[in-house]
C-alpha cells in the first residue's frame, strides 16, 4: 500500500455524528468502533474509539471522540482541502458541508482562475473546496 495523508479529528462526544453527516455527504463505508467494543467500562463506553470512512473518491477520513480526562482542543488549526477538476462532485460537497455551517468564503472564482471556497461545518470543522480550471 502507498502512503497517504487524510485528516484524523477529534470529537468531544459527537464522533457518531459528525462521521454519519460525512457518511452522507461523501458516500462510501463507514466503520465504527466504541471504546466498550474494547473493553471499556466507563462513561466512554459509548463514544468512538475509531470510525473510519472510505469513499467512493478515494478519500479517507477518520475520526474519535476524547475520553474522559483527555484534553479537547477544537479543530481551529485543522482545515481539510477537497481538490479536483470535478466541478458538479466538488459543488456538491461544498453545498452538503455548508449545510448547519458557515460559509467564509463563496466557492466562486478567484484571482488564480480556479473556483475555491471555504467553510466551518456544523461541526466546527474548516473546509477548503478548489475546482482546478482546465489547462490551456
């Protein structure tokens, strides 16, 4: 297997849906596994150990909740870049993302000549979306 970078985020107890929502917005297999499916007997029970989502695109993105005890620091410094040629795919996920979120940026044309845009879904999370223009 090649090596690839995807984003990992942490949760603080909203990993199931937050995970769902992406299920729903990207497609794809989503695996899920509860701190308790590993032996956990504690308020954590419950939570996500590890949920992993492999899309149709080829992306993959995965995600947990904190446990008890555990320090939560929101995603202010994680954004996650969706880039591509596929303008309908892209425009889609950036309408899915931005639904219960905040649009910072219009995914509209910029300086660079490709379309780009960015947001924080319902989730505090920040996204990129950029539809390379065809080359010339």
């Amino acid at each position: 297997m090649a090596s690839r970078l995807n984003p990992y985020i942490s949760f603080n107890g909203q990993a199931r849906q937050a995970l769902e929502f992406y299920k729903e917005v990207f497609g794809g297999e989503l695996a899920m596994n509860t701190f308790g499916e590993y032996g956990a007997d504690s308020p954590d029970a419950d939570k996500i150990m590890h949920g992993q989502l492999e899309s149709p695109s080829g992306y993959t993105l995965m995600g947990s909740d904190t446990p008890e005890g555990m320090p939560y620091n929101p995603g202010e410094n994680v954004t996650i870049s969706l880039s591509g040629d596929d303008s309908d795919e892209l425009r889609g996920y950036f309408e899915k993302l931005s639904a219960g979120g905040t649009v910072a940026v219009p995914l509209e044309k910029q300086m660079w000549g490709d379309e780009f845009g960015m947001l924080v879904d319902q989730f505090g999370i920040g996204w990129m979306v950029n539809i390379s223009q065809p080359q010339t």
